[in-house]
C-alpha cells in the first residue's frame, strides 16, 4: 500500500474517531494518569513525535541525468524504482566513506 493511499477506516472506527474530534476540549481529561505531563526536556527532545518520529534523513527533490539504460532498468523492477537507486547510491556512498 503506497503511503498517500491508506485503506478506508471501518464504521466504528471512523464514528468513534469522530466522537473524539467533536468533544470540546474542556472534556478532555488532561490529568490522565496513563498520560503524565511532559517535562521540559522531553518537550525539548521532540516530546512524543519525537520518541516516535522516523529518523532517516530528509528526502530532497532534485534533477538528475542517468543513462537511459539505468533508468529503463530500475524501472523495470516495478514500483519504487526511485527507492531503490537511492539505495544503491547510499550502498555506494556507505563503500567509499
């Protein structure tokens, strides 16, 4: 499943989900004990998105010339051909350190 198509949420799970939404914050439970406040330095780290946030580098859109014949064949290999010469190029970078 590619990231910008993720399958339909089930009814119960949607409607739940849009009970949430529609509870006005003053109903919100902020001394949940399951849920403790955060301290400055976790809050500094990232606070949860940042204990859970993916660490792989920044991906950077750009031009780039390859041969016709490199190009046909990562293409042929299906799906996410530009995944995979990021792959080989970080392969190729991680030989020549």
């Amino acid at each position: 499943m590619k990231k910008g198509n993720p399958a339909p949420l089930p009814p119960a799970l949607k409607a739940e989900l849009e009970a949430l939404a529609a509870r006005p914050d003053r109903e919100i439970d902020l001394t949940d004990p399951e849920c403790p406040p955060m301290s400055e330095a976790e809050l500094a780290a990232g606070g949860i998105r940042g204990a859970f946030y993916k660490t792989t580098p920044i991906k950077k859109p750009v031009a780039l010339r390859l041969d016709a014949d490199v190009l046909d064949w990562f293409q042929r290999q299906g799906p996410g051909y530009q995944t995979r010469i990021n792959a080989a190029l970080r392969e190729f970078m991680a030989r020549h350190r």
